[in-house]
C-alpha cells in the first residue's frame, strides 16, 4: 500500500528541486512558479513566466531540452511541458523582484529601481508593497534600504490569503544584494476594514426607522 503522506512529501520536494532549477535558469524570461500534476499518461508540468518565449526558445528548441532534463535528471515520467503567461506580473512577487534584480545589474541605482518595482505595484491595485534590497549598497558596511507603499500584513490569515513574498539574490561587484519583494494583493471585499463617515450613520439610521 502506498503512503499518501511520503507520496505527496516527495512531490513536493522534487518540485522545490524543479523550481530552483528553473529560478536559476530562466530568471531573465520572468520565471515565476511551476505545477506539478501526476497523470494516467505522465506528468503535467505547467511553468508560469512573464516571458514564456525565452523558455520556449526557437521553434520549441529550449522547451525540448528543458523536457529532456526533467525526464533524465529529475527522473519524471514522461514530463509534458506547458508554458503559461502570468496573468499580471505587477502583483507577482518573485517577477517584481527578478525584474528589480535585473534593472540594477543594468547599472539602475538600486533606490530607483526599488522606487519603480513599489509605483507598478501599487499601479496594478495590490492594497500594500514592501521593497527591500539589503548588501553593501553605498559603502564597505552592509545596509538595507526598505521602501513601503499601502498596508502591508506581517501578521494574521491575511499572509496566507493575500500576501505574496519572494527573495532575490544578485551577486555584484560589492558582493550579494539581497531584494525582497511583498505584494498584498487585491482581496474580497469583506477583507478591506473602513471606517463609515458621521453623515452614512446617519443616513443608514434614517433608513433602518
């Protein structure tokens, strides 16, 4: 009898393994997450990107090889890869922050690309942004540098239902920066806390006599 508790254990472990492999390889198309999906015929595996054409390569090149490495060195069982763009990339974390990571290894000083990643954020409706880039930013000391937009949660169910977190590591000539990227994203309505204005209590008292 199989244990359902190591079967889903070591698909979740292989999958972190696939994911780190892919993080590392596919930074520059917006990598973001992957899926993994047993079937009857094999295994599903859905890659979510921004730029789901530098993973797919030239007449389906990179896509093939990519296939190849998931069959012989992750030992998947007849892997089929699917693509899929990030519906919006502004409110995904792990994209903000490779896009950041990107702007200063392009010579961006690293508070405006920080001010830039918080603007688009806040510009695609999350409710709060937290950006962070920590390493040796202006000196010989390590520092961090934090910019804050909106309301942003550390504690509570909101973490797990809203809250979007991911870290990015970029070597530079000073040494490894460190950039966090945290996104609340939009929720339901009953999520968002206001406080009625003297004149609504009013009027909604009128309306309950």
């Amino acid at each position: 009898m199989v244990d359902i508790k190591a079967h889903f254990l070591g698909l979740n472990l292989l999958r972190v393994k696939i994911d780190e492999y892919l993080a590392r390889n596919f930074m520059r198309a917006g990598y973001s997450r992957v899926e993994l999906i047993k079937t009857p015929l094999g295994t599903r595996v859905i890659i979510y990107a921004d730029r789901p054409a530098l993973i797919i390569g030239r007449r389906g090149q990179t896509i093939r090889q990519l296939t190849e490495v998931l069959e012989k060195y992750f030992k998947l069982e007849n892997p089929q890869v699917t693509v899929t763009q990030v519906e919006n990339p502004d409110l995904d974390a792990r994209i903000v922050a490779t896009r950041t990571a990107l702007a200063i290894e392009r010579g961006y000083h690293f508070r405006r690309a920080a001010f830039v990643a918080l603007r688009r954020i806040m510009a695609a409706g999350a409710v709060g942004a937290e950006v962070v880039i920590s390493g040796k930013l202006t000196s010989e000391r390590a520092r961090y540098e934090k910019l804050k937009a909106g309301k942003v949660y550390k504690t509570g169910h909101h973490i797990e239902r809203l809250v979007d977190r991911a870290v990015i590591h970029l070597l530079r000539k000073p040494g490894i920066y460190g950039i966090e990227v945290v996104i609340v994203k939009p929720g339901e309505p009953d999520d968002i806390v206001r406080i009625k204005e003297a004149g609504e209590l009013t009027q909604a008292g009128g309306e309950a006599a």
